[in-house]
C-alpha cells in the first residue's frame, strides 16, 4: 500500500473516530490487530460491540468508498472479530458497520454510516 493510501486511511481513520463519538460511542480500540487481520475501529454502544470497517476516498473517481469492500475484506473483519470476542467474552451482541468517508477539498464532504452489515 503507497504511503499515500495509508495517510488518506489515517485520515479517514481520525474523522471516523471523532464522529462516532459525537454520536455516544465509546472507541475501545483502533487498528487492532490479530494474525494478519485487521479491526478499523472497535466501539461500544448501548450495549453492543461494533466492529467498524472505515473507508476513505478523496473522489468518486473509482466509485463510493464502501463499494470498495471485498468479500474477503468482510471475512477477515468476522475472523478478527470472533477472536476479540474470545479474548472479552463479556460481549454478548455484536454488531458489523461500515463507515465510508468522501474528503474533497480536505474536508469531509459525506461521512455514510452503514449499520449491521450482514455477511
């Protein structure tokens, strides 16, 4: 990945952070990581555990960033989050989201929050 794709990532990782929280969610971890997987953002809300898949473009040249997500990418994502799960079983519910973010002009012009995402 060029170090310009992993600073738009941190970027868009940073405007996720912030806005989940102004909207109650309690940020437990970021990039966290097992084995070769990978958790954007865990978070909890009312009760459940999110696992956030965040993705960031800066146009729609190549089309909406959550059109960006692979099959793959979601498998890896419940791998990830099955091990979490096991290392804090005080979690009963958990929930996928998907958070994609368009920055144009070095600001977010659309944060699209796509709630339990089922795979």
């Amino acid at each position: 990945m060029s170090n310009d794709n992993l600073s738009k990532g941190k970027e868009g990782e940073e405007i996720a952070a912030t806005h989940l929280a102004k909207l109650g969610y309690t940020i437990l971890e970021r990039n966290w990581r097992f084995r070769h997987w990978e958790v954007d953002i865990i978070a909890s809300k009312d009760r459940f555990l999110h696992f956030i898949e965040v993705k960031t473009r800066h146009s729609l040249r190549f089309g909406r960033p959550e059109e960006s997500i692979t099959r793959d990418k979601m498998s890896n994502l419940r791998n990830a989050a099955e091990e979490y799960q096991y290392l804090h079983p005080e979690w009963k519910y958990i929930q996928f989201d998907v958070l994609a973010i368009t920055i144009v002009n070095e600001k977010p012009k659309e944060i699209f929050m796509i709630e339990d995402v089922y795979f």
